[in-house]
C-alpha cells in the first residue's frame, strides 16, 4: 500500500524529464550494485562459516584450506600465480598489444559540420578570430581568455557539468585554416576550420571536431551525440551574429591577420597589415599607369578621325564644283575682211550705170 500511495504523486505530477529519468535510472543502478556486493559478501561468509564449523567438527588440519576454501597447497598455488603474470607479461612483450596484440580502441566523439554565410569571407574571417567575443552570441561558451596570439583557454557547459580547457593554435593562415590541439582534466576538442569563398558575398565554412569525453557525465551525454547538437546550434549563433551584427558595421570588426605555423607566430598583425597594404598599392599603380595611356589613345584616335574628315571635305567640294552652272559662251562671229581667211568665194564686181556706158 506504501508504494501504491508513493507511485500515485508521481503519477499525478506528469511525465518525467530525461535528466530525471537519468537520475533514478543511476539510483536504481546504484542499488543494484549495493544488492549484490552485499549478497556476494553474505555468500562468502557463509561459506567461511560452515568451512570452519567443517574443521573443527572433524578434526582437520588444514586450516588455510579451510579459510581460502581451497584444497591446494598455497606455496603451489603462489609459483603458479607467479607463473602466470611471468608468462603474461612477456606475451604482452612479445605482441606489443593486449590479448590479441591490437592498440587500445580511440574514444573520440568526431563531429563535421558546413555552413553558409552571406558575406565576404576577409569578413567572415575576422569575425571567428575574434575568440573573446564567442561567449557574447554563443550560449554554452560561458569564458574564454585568449593568453597569446596561439593561446587560447576556454570554460564551457558540457551536458550537466562545466569544464575547462587550454587550446593551442598550430596552424593559422589569414582567410584559409585554422588548426588547433588542446588538453583538459576532463575532456578536451581538438579541430581544424576552413573558409572557402563560393562568391564574393559567401563564404562556406567547413568545422572539423574531434571532441574527447573525460568523466560520467561527458561519458553519459555521449550516448545522445548531445555535444554535436551543441555545437550545430553555436554554429548557427555565429551565423546569426555575422549577418545581423556585422555586416551593419564591417569597420567595427578587426580580425587578427597574422600567421602561425607550427604553433609559433611567424608574422604578426601589424607586419601582415603593411604586406597588405602594400600589395594593393602595387596593383593600383598599373591600373593608373593604363588610364594614361587609354586617354592618350583616344585622343590619337580622335585626331586621326579629325584628320581623315578634313580631308573628306575637300573631295566633297571637288566633286561638287563640276556640278555648278557653266557660264555660257556666246559664239565669237566672224569678220568679213580677208584677214580671218581665204576660205570665202571672192566678192562679184559691181555693176555700171547705164550714164557712165555712154561716156
């Protein structure tokens, strides 16, 4: 009646949660364990009792017999042991290994997420070295303290518990990896991320994670793959963050722009800043040593086309000169006198009058 009375509050107060779930699943294990150490104790001095109640009503003398419960000889059965451990211990030697000579199994927990974000990836870019800034946007990353430029320590909720660890940057190349190892008493993520240009305003990032549980409560949150859905849902924070925050002020975000490799710092910002600006003055001076150059082959193309008209012009007119009315001749006449020429039949003589016959 006691228990029904206990299950029907219960019962009444609505279906439990998984972490109470959890809890009385571990207290039910709990005292199992107890249940059976404590049976297995009852046995063993129950046997023990009877072993010397045996020896004494029967006069026996051997009373370590009796004891461990064994008929053996205990000198016999130590050089056997020993035996043993010798026999294994250089099999083990000889195998390099276990039983059957393989290494000891890896337990990671491997989580590989890709996401795209709407801006430029220098951007993008900046934004993510900007490590003190995660636990602003990012909901489990509760502290993170950046020691050097390659050091970085971390404090975040795991499943129930809170752990810390220290990251080491072995790799950095400005808007291509980064690549990282790290150590912790109780679990520790090692992970490389990739930033790839799919246009000028995307950038796809690539996260790579090898996260190693240390502890029950890591072990047990293991069981749900809770800390890849935790790290999908701080992926997408960083996200939200870079396309609503900012890409409204890009000039507000200075990322570090230096370069590391094998987890030494080979340029720092300020030198990486001066190559940069460099390099864009040495590719703007043979764009404005080409705009000279254009102009003054315009300006030769416009004159030849001047030149070429202007000679057009003067055909034009020639062409069109024939074209004008010819001033009319008038007919030069003839004179009579014999100067112009002997072509003309010679003049009849002229007749007398009749007075000057008579005379």
């Amino acid at each position: 009646m006691a228990e029904e009375s206990r299950a029907q509050p219960a019962e009444e107060a609505g279906p439990a949660l998984p972490i109470d779930q959890l809890t009385q699943e571990l207290r039910n294990l709990a005292e199992a364990l107890g249940e059976r150490i404590l049976s297995s104790a009852t046995d063993k001095i129950g046997g023990l009792t009877e072993r010397l109640t045996d020896y004494v009503g029967s006069g026996g003398t051997d009373l370590l017999g009796a004891i461990t419960g064994s008929s053996k000889h205990p000198m016999a059965a130590g050089l056997k042991g020993v035996a043993k451990m010798a026999g294994g211990g250089l099999l083990k030697k000889i195998t390099r290994g276990g039983k059957s000579g393989k290494s000891k199994k890896l337990k990671l927990t491997n989580i590989v997420e890709a996401l795209d974000v709407g801006a430029p990836r220098r951007l993008v870019y900046n934004q993510w070295t900007q490590f003190e800034d995660f636990p602003s946007f990012m909901k489990k990353v509760e502290g993170l303290d950046q020691e050097t430029d390659e050091k970085t320590r971390w404090k975040a909720q795991i499943f129930l518990s809170h752990r810390t660890w220290e990251a080491t940057i072995i790799e950095q190349v400005p808007d291509r990896h980064i690549i990282w190892r790290s150590k912790g008493a109780k679990g520790y993520v090692d992970g490389a991320v990739t930033f790839h240009e799919v246009t000028p305003d995307m950038t796809r990032i690539l996260l790579v994670l090898e996260y190693h549980p240390q502890g029950l409560f890591e072990r047990t949150g293991n069981i749900w793959r809770a800390q890849g859905r935790r790290v999908r849902l701080e992926f997408k924070h960083f996200q939200r963050h870079v396309m609503t925050q900012t890409l409204l002020h890009p000039h507000d975000v200075e990322g570090w722009r230096g370069e590391i490799r094998d987890s030494q710092v080979v340029k720092d910002h300020e030198t990486a800043l001066k190559e940069e600006q460099e390099q864009q003055e040495q590719e703007q001076e043979p764009q404005d040593e080409e705009e000279p150059r254009e102009e003054g082959i315009e300006e030769q193309e416009e004159e030849l086309e001047e030149g070429e008209q202007d000679e057009e012009e003067p055909e034009e007119e020639e062409e069109e000169e024939p074209e004008e009315e010819p001033r009319a001749r008038r007919p030069v006449r003839r004179r009579r006198d014999t100067e112009t020429g002997g072509d003309r039949p010679p003049p009849r003589p002229a007749r007398r009058r009749a007075g000057t016959r008579g005379a």
